[in-house]
C-alpha cells in the first residue's frame, strides 16, 4: 500500500510504501530511498535528543540512494541482525569528519551527474547531499564554497544553483576514494559491502564552459530542445542579475545603460558609473554597448516576436554570448561597494573600554547600507571590524562587538571563510576568560553558541582534529583554565565525549595543570552522559600526580 507522508527525517512530503511487514520504505527527494521500522516510525517523535541529529541520517541514507548502495533499516533499538540495519544513535555516532564529508559531497554530484561536465541542479531540499549536521542553508553552503574554492567543482555558491564536478575532482575522488574505508556505519551483525561508485565516462556537451548561470538556467530547455525558452529565460537572468548587483529600479537597455556609463567629470549634471569595468573608459564603455545590444538585440527580440524560434546553433551561439555578459559582470564592481568597503577598512576603535558605544555605533553606520549590497568581499570586511572589536581586551568592547555580530550575522555569515569561523570562536572563549570577562561571551558560551552554531562546530572539528592543532587554539584562547572551566560545564555533549575520548587515549595530550583542571571542573559540573568518561579521566589525572 502507497501513501503520502511527512518524512520522519526532514519533514518534506514523501511517499511511504508498505507490505504486511513491520517494515516501511520511505522515498523522499531529499532523503533518498530507506526503510525504517514501525517501532522507529512510532517512537522518533518522542525521541527528543534524537530530533537535532536526523540531518545526519538523512545525508547517511541520501548518500547510499545517490551511489546505488544498498536500502538502509533505520531502528531505535538493536537491529538484532537484520541485514543493513542501523540504529540511528549509530549513525549519528559515526557521522563522518569534514574531510570525510568533502569527498563524500563530491561522490554524490558525481553520483547525480548524467555525463561529464553535466550541472547537477540543486535546491534546498539538497542540503544532505553536502552532509551538513544540521538541516540548515549555511553548513551546506560551507561544503559548497569549499569545493568550488578548490576547484573540485564550479557554479554559483547558493541555493537554488547548479553545480558541474570538474576534472579535479573527478581526480580527487579516484586518489582518495580507497575501496577498503568504509562508506557507513557498520550493521549490527554483518558490515555492508561498499563500492566505490564507478565515475561516469567522459561524454562531450556542447554546452561545455558555460558560465554556472547559463547553464543553471538552459541547460535543460537546450537539452530537451526548446531553444528558444533556453535564450530567452538566460537573457531575462542576465537582467535580473545586473538590476541586483547595481540595485538599480530599471529594466532592459535603460538598466544597462545607467549601470555601465561611463563616470564623467566631476561638476556635471551627468550620471556617475555604477558597476565599474576595469581597464578604463573603453572598456566600460564597451560593456555598457555589449550589455545594451544583449537586450535590445536578444532578450527583447524574441519577447515581442513569439514566431522567432532559433536553431540549436544559433542559440548555442546566443548562449555562449550571454555566459561572456555574465563572467563580465562578475568581475565588474559596484562603485558603491568599494567605496564602502574602503571606508571600514579605514575605521579606527578606541578599543581602550572608554569608547566602546561610540565605536560600534561607528561601525553599525557602515553595517546598514552594506547589508543591502551582495558583494561577498564588502561582508567579509564588515566582520573583520567586528571581530576586530570582539578581540579588545576590555569586556565593554567585547560586549559591543559580539552584540553587533549577532544583529549582523544573517547577511555576513554566507560569505565569511572556514578560518573566520574558527578565530571567532576563539575569541569568544578568550574574551570570557579574563577577570573582568565579557558577559555576553559568557552568555553565548553558556547557551552553546546557539546563534552561531555552525562556526562552533567547525571550530570543534578544528580543535578535535589533532594534538597540534589543539594546542595552537588553545595559545589562540590564552586563558586555560577558564577554558576548560566553560567547557566542562557548557561543552555540548557529543563535542564532549568526543574530547574526553582522545584526552584519554592519548590523541590529545594535556599539561598536569589543564588535565587537573578539567578534572576537578568535571566531578564538579556532575554532567548526565559523562559520568563513565569523566571517572576516568579522574582515575588518569590521579595517576599521574602519584
């Protein structure tokens, strides 16, 4: 029997298909194919320290549908030898480190890529094909920006996009790939046997090279051979796209010619240059004739005469015209932008304690308008001044800044970097370490980040990654003792159990004074889950003072 559902994993519509078994298979398009138990189905609602983890089970179920494993079980309970059953505590166990993650996002859009050089389009309901921990745009977008930055794939870092898996990464997945490692968590009784997806062979497109926007927004029209949709639907985005950059409320040749006109002399009445070419007047002016004839010639050609149908080649030549128009335009810049972004760049703080309204204040003056641009540069400087603020030694300042970041944070965060990420969090546990400590870092500490946490997960994964880098963040930090003061009684418990594992194996070695720390900050915090771990830890510090 077949019937509509919510997914018990993600909450999208999906389909549920069920015999006279005890056992349901669940199809969902952001979750693939799995099975799971009556049992589960019944008692996951109520499994209230489950419901933050499920995003992992997702990415875990969607990658085997993706690279044609086998269907996963899904239980609460021991599976009791059933073959490829999972608990979901399991699963969320043995959720895969960030390198992990990178080649598995890879293995699922070339998983998902028809032929070579194919754009996998992707929506929000894609977030677990980039293995994010939790069902959140910005953690999927991290795994995005890191392997378009790497060149393991190109497109647009943004959801809806298309994204197309490029030699390199073709190249990673084969050298890192090894067939031994295993793919999933290992069942109850017998440990799946997992292939390395086979790559797709190499096949020509003639829609090879195509700017990430063009081929977002044609490929499928071009391939399906409605040419004429496939130009026109590119031409219309090519003027969304310049409308949006220079924030401009005009259309067609008019916002082509007030976006790309060339800035005249100061004392006329005549309009300034809004997206900047770089090369000079020619060049600009060059761009504003080539974005005009692009809709006078094009866009507004095939709008007004419905009986105009190009050829395959002609419109393969019209696209490829229009993937030139928007890699020009992404190299253009926004006047407006710059002049902001050289404006913060110039700010100065007190940073003394004395002066701490008055310079947020000074800063908040620039966070307003540039919230309204889409420059990624422009928001990356507007957070380096807030984290410059974040990193005073007077907890005034620190006060100031972290308020300014959490009144910011939902236009920044898309475009700050993975090391970004990190010094931030180290300077929250920095600031909260001084005598006179920050109350809001305390607040944030004591309340897990919630605003921002994906920076602390990463800043987690950074610090567990190994003893060398753990004591460089912790240099960053400075204050020991408060660190794993606020750890031990605020540390959110998978991050915890993780640490106290390799603090007792030895992966992470502590001085006498911080494991004595941590200790006696453990037995006093009496955490529920740690009890076992911090016994012995307790039983290895007093070992060591023997």
């Amino acid at each position: 029997m077949t019937s509509k559902i919510n997914c018990p994993l993600c909450g999208n519509e999906a389909v549920q298909m069920r015999d006279r078994s005890e056992v349901y298979l669940i199809n969902c398009p952001s979750c693939g194919d799995f099975q799971i138990t009556r049992e589960c189905l019944e008692d996951l609602p109520a499994e209230r320290k489950l419901q933050a983890q499920l995003m992992k089970v997702s990415a875990f179920t969607r990658y085997r549908t993706i690279n044609k494993e086998p269907v996963a079980t899904l239980f609460i309970s021991n599976p009791n030898g059933y073959t490829e059953g999972y608990t979901i505590q399991q699963i969320v166990d043995q959720f895969p480190s960030v390198p992990e993650r990178k080649l598995k996002a890879l293995q699922n859009l070339q998983g998902l890529s028809k032929y070579w050089g194919d754009a996998v389009a992707l929506e929000r309901k894609d977030y677990s094909i980039f293995f994010p921990e939790v069902n959140e745009e910005q953690p999927s977008l991290m795994m995005m920006r890191t392997l378009v930055e790497e060149g393991l794939a190109t497109g647009e870092v943004k959801f809806p996009t298309q994204l197309t898996v490029t030699e390199k990464g073709n190249t990673f997945i084969r050298d890192q790939a090894a067939p031994a490692a295993p793919e999933a968590p290992t069942p109850a009784t017998q440990a799946p046997v997992i292939e390395e997806p086979t790559p797709v062979a190499a096949q020509p497109s003639k829609l090879d090279g195509l700017h990430p926007r063009v081929l977002g927004v044609a490929q499928k029209l071009f391939q399906d051979g409605h040419y004429r949709s496939a130009v026109l639907d590119t031409y219309v985005a090519l003027d969304n796209d310049v409308r949006r950059k220079s924030r401009l409320q005009h259309d067609g040749t008019e916002l082509m010619q007030k976006a790309f006109t060339i800035n005249n002399k100061k004392g006329t009445n005549e309009r300034a240059t809004i997206l900047k070419v770089a090369g000079g007047d020619d060049p600009q002016q060059g761009a504003m004739w080539l974005f005009s004839g692009a809709v006078m010639g094009v866009r507004n050609v095939l709008a007004h005469d419905h009986s105009i149908h190009p050829s395959e080649q002609e419109a393969l030549e019209q696209l490829y015209f229009a993937s030139m128009l928007f890699r020009r335009l992404d190299q253009a810049v926004n006047i407006e932008a710059e002049q902001l972004m050289a404006e913060i760049s110039q700010l100065r703080f007190s940073l003394t304690g004395s002066a701490s309204s008055s310079d947020s204040a000074k800063l908040k003056a620039f966070l307003v308008p540039s919230s309204g641009f889409v420059d990624a540069e422009l928001h990356r400087v507007c957070f380096r001044k807030i984290l410059e603020i974040i990193k005073s030694g007077y907890f005034n300042d620190q006060n100031e800044g972290i308020n300014l970041l959490l009144e910011w944070n939902a236009s920044i965060f898309d475009h700050i970097t993975y090391e970004d990420h990190v010094e931030l969090i180290c300077a929250i546990y920095k600031a909260a370490g001084f005598r006179l400590a920050s109350r809001d870092a305390e607040t944030l500490i004591r309340e897990r980040f919630v605003p921002i946490k994906t920076s602390l997960k990463l800043f987690q994964e950074r610090l567990l990654s190994s003893n060398e880098v753990f004591n460089e963040l912790l240099e960053k930090i400075w204050w020991n003792d408060a660190f794993f003061r606020l750890i031990a009684h605020s540390g959110d418990l998978e991050f915890m159990v993780a640490f106290l594992n390799k603090v007792i194996s030895k992966e992470i070695v502590l001085s006498r004074n911080d494991l004595d720390t941590l200790s006696r900050e453990l037995n006093r915090a009496g955490r529920e889950g740690l009890e076992e771990l911090t016994e012995l830890l307790y039983q290895m510090n007093e070992e060591l003072n023997k």
